[in-house]
C-alpha cells in the first residue's frame, strides 16, 4: 500500500512537470555557469517546492480542506474538456462503445465507487472520441492551448496534484516517522523526514518522467493486489469457504488466477516499457 502511494505520488509531479512544460515551453533557469534546469525538471522542481509545506502539516483535518478542492477541480475538468471537444472545434471524430452499469445496487459505498469510475471513464472515452489512437496518457497534453476552456482544464488540472500530494505522502511518512527512537521523535525530525520524501519523489519524477507507464505499473501490480487479490483471499480465508468447493469457492477462484495473470502480465510490460524509454 505504501509503495501504491509513493508512485502516485511521483506521478503527480510528473503531471505537473508535463502540463506546465505544455503551457509553458522554453523555460529555464541558469543556477551556475554550465548548470541549467529547463522544461519539465525545472516545473517538477518548482511544483515540489510549492507542495513542500503541505507535507509538514500533521493535522489530517487541515489537510482534508486542501484536498476537498480537487473533487471540484475534477468536475471543472470533464466539464472543460467536453467544452473544448464540443464547442472549441475539436470534435468527436471517433466510435466507441460505452458500458452499461443498470441495475446495480445503491449505498454510500458504492456510489463513491460508481461515480469515481464513471469519472475516470467519462474522461478516457472523451479523449478517445476526440483524439482516437494519438491520444496522450494525459489527455490534456492534446488540448489545443490556444482555447480558453483547453487552458481552463489544463490549470485545473494542476490543482489536483497539488491538493492530493500531502494526503498521498502523510501515510508514509508517520510510518517512517513511528520507526524512529522516542528520542529522536521531535519537529525536527518529523520535519525533516517530509522533506526527504518529496525530495526522493522529486528525484524518480526526474529521472522517470513516464507518466503513462509509471500509473501502468500502479494499476497492473500494486492495484490488482490491493483490489482483487488481497480482498478475495482474505474473504476465502475468513469465512472458510475455501474448505467447500462449491460455486462461489470457484468463481472467487477464478477471479483470483484471473487476477494474477493479468499482474503479471501488466508489470511485466510495464516494466519493459520503462526500461525502453530510459
């Protein structure tokens, strides 16, 4: 679970790195004579210096406050994409075949589910429908900037990363912060261990700048685990039910070896992908 939430975390600068150096190419900046930060480094770097007294919080509920924005700053997203889409004479030039989810049933739990996925999915089928095969792993890399509603998404989409980063990291670090002896559990170290970890973010965003692959290798290793692995397991261990072979036994099964080749399979590529892009 750590490691699920230190990629995304890594992934959000990357983002951040690629919107910026879209709306603003040719930037950089000469530190010495023959040291120069330009493009999507320097915007990692800069981003990561505007997040880093985020992580130094310790109250969780100031932290919920800055992250409540990006729930709207989702909803401005689709909103602006499809505006760009329908009415920035960018067009829908290509089918696709959408999922029917009737007749499921409803509690709180599941409508955050629903409506997360239908989100992710609304957003994926846009850029299809607009951009077809040439799409880009951030469909906001495709967007015209010249338009007022392409620059709309692109600017809130930057406020997502930057609200969700100290939420992301804040597990990690009280757990690092919790293996440190009660004499060294200070501000100071507590501190200190914060910045450590958006440095080290910082350094992987920059020397593995692919955020298609990065989310690739997420989704394949760690959320299939967490998802589907580790839930049935659990279920079959706790209720007993792997000690009666009958059709739920079976079907769990199934989803279970399911599950692990499709793993496999998807951190494999993952990771060659990566490897072929260094």
């Amino acid at each position: 679970m750590y490691l699920e939430l230190y990629l995304v975390s890594i992934g959000f600068l990357i983002l951040e790195g690629d919107n910026l150096n879209e709306l603003f190419p040719n930037v950089e900046l000469k530190l010495v004579p023959g040291l120069t930060i330009s493009g999507k480094e320097f915007f990692v770097i800069l981003v990561a210096l505007i997040i880093l007294p985020t992580v130094w919080l310790d109250d969780m509920s100031m932290l919920s406050y800055v992250s409540a924005s990006g729930v709207f700053a989702s909803a401005i997203i689709i909103i602006s994409i499809s505006w760009t889409a329908t009415l920035g004479e960018v067009g829908f030039h290509h089918k696709g075949t959408l999922l029917n989810l009737s007749g499921i049933p409803t509690s709180v739990l599941l409508v955050c589910f629903i409506l997360t996925t239908a989100g992710y999915a609304a957003m994926a089928i846009i850029g299809y429908l607009m951009f077809g095969p040439n799409v880009e792993s951030q469909v906001t890399l495709n967007l015209p900037i010249d338009k007022l509603s392409s620059r709309v998404a692109i600017y809130t989409t930057l406020v997502n990363p930057i609200s969700k980063y100290a939420l992301m990291t804040t597990p990690i670090t009280n757990g690092l912060k919790n293996l440190l002896p009660r004499r060294y559990k200070n501000r100071f170290t507590k501190t200190l261990v914060s910045t450590l970890m958006v440095v080290s973010t910082v350094i992987i965003a920059i020397t593995v700048p692919l955020f298609g692959e990065l989310m690739s290798l997420v989704g394949a290793f760690l959320s299939v685990t967490a998802s589907i692995l580790l839930p049935c397991s659990c279920y079959l261990k706790i209720s007993g039910k792997y000690r009666i072979l009958g059709c739920e036994t079976i079907a769990i099964v199934a989803i279970i070896v399911a599950a692990v080749v499709i793993g496999i399979a998807g951190t494999y590529t993952s990771i060659m992908d990566i490897v072929h892009h260094l």
